[in-house]
C-alpha cells in the first residue's frame, strides 16, 4: 500500500458500498452506472476524506447491478467494512471512456461559467461575461444539474441575484442540456450560459 498518488490524474469510478461473503469482498457503486471498465482494473486508490490507500485487486466479480471486488490484505468482512463509503479512484486512462457531450465530472468543476453578450448588458460593452464557477454537479430528477456560485465580478447581474438576503454569494442550478448550455471547453475551462433568466 502507499499514499503517494496524483490526484490530478485520478477519476473517481466507484464507491465501496457494503461487504459480501466472508473473505473480504465488498460490493461496487458504479459512478457512472457502468461496470465493464471496473472489472479490468488491476489496481485501485481507495480515498474517505485525507486517508489514502492503495491496492492491488485480486478479484473484481460482475453482479446483478453491482460488482464484488476483493482487494489483495482484505481478507475478512471485518477489514472490509472498514472501507464502506470510500470512494475508487484510478488513472484517467482506466475510467469509463466518454461519448459525445459526455464529461468527467472533475473536469467540468474547473470551469467557469460565462455568457455571451453580442449587444451589451446593463450598460457594459459586448462580450464574454464571467457568472460564476461550478461548485457541484447534482443529480436531478430530469437530469445533471450544474451548481453555480455567481461571480461578485459579474455586472450584468442585479445584486439581488448576486447575493443571499445574508449577503453571501448565491448559488443557483443550472440544468445541464443542451437548452440551457452551449459550449463546452474543458480546456479554456469555460461552459458557456444560453440564457440569463434561468439564474432569477
């Protein structure tokens, strides 16, 4: 085991959820809900909180909307169960790969997102606005929900929008689909905001 990771490079795939039989196996949450790219792995990071461990998997067993996982110096329930509820972390390269309009939820949490303005607002010249930053992917009832913290910089905002009644930094949701998000740009880090209103 060893604690030395770059956590940059790392992805959350799933979550330890319970332990199963009597030799250290514990059952897998999928962050994705797809299980294939799991049941390759050869070597996993656990992570709750500042505790790091990794491990060698031994065994990684597919189930009916789940998966069985053994890890090598686990061997009991007991030891198993102290892992229930740490998160399965690898290398970007061993996580599910991404379809079109897809994103690791990582990546999307460095962006910023902005708004495009082709004739002014509240007196300011065209251009790209900064609204806030993505604090939070949420799931939601119709979909992923983007959480924001709307940028004190912002002009085009009223303050009433801006702030809480206590004076913090609102936070809003935004809907992640095509109606309410245009362009994405992991690299730039910017999602770019279709329409102001959804943010009153």
């Amino acid at each position: 085991m060893a604690a030395d990771v770059n956590f940059d490079d790392q992805l959350t795939v799933g979550f330890v959820r319970g332990t199963h039989g009597l030799t250290g196996q514990f059952k897998v949450e999928s962050a994705s809900g797809f299980y294939e790219h799991i049941e390759t792995l050869k070597e996993v990071t656990l992570r709750h909180g500042e505790q790091v461990k990794t491990f060698r998997v031994e065994s990684a067993e597919p189930a009916n909307q789940t998966l069985y996982m053994k890890l090598e110096g686990i061997n009991s329930p007991e030891e198993a169960k102290q892992l229930n509820g740490w998160d399965i972390r690898v290398p970007r390269k061993f996580a599910k790969p991404l379809s079109k309009d897809e994103w690791y939820i990582a990546d999307l949490l460095k962006c910023t997102l902005v708004y495009e303005s082709k004739d002014g607002l509240a007196g300011e010249k065209p251009g790209l606005y900064e609204i806030g930053t993505i604090t939070d992917v949420l799931e939601g009832g119709a979909g992923d929900l983007l959480e924001i913290s709307l940028s004190e910089s912002c002009n085009i905002l009223a303050d009433n929008i801006k702030k809480t009644s206590s004076g913090k930094s609102r936070r809003v949701l935004v809907p992640l689909n095509k109606e309410h998000i245009g362009k994405v740009d992991i690299e730039a880090r910017t999602i770019q905001l279709m329409h102001l209103w959804i943010l009153e």
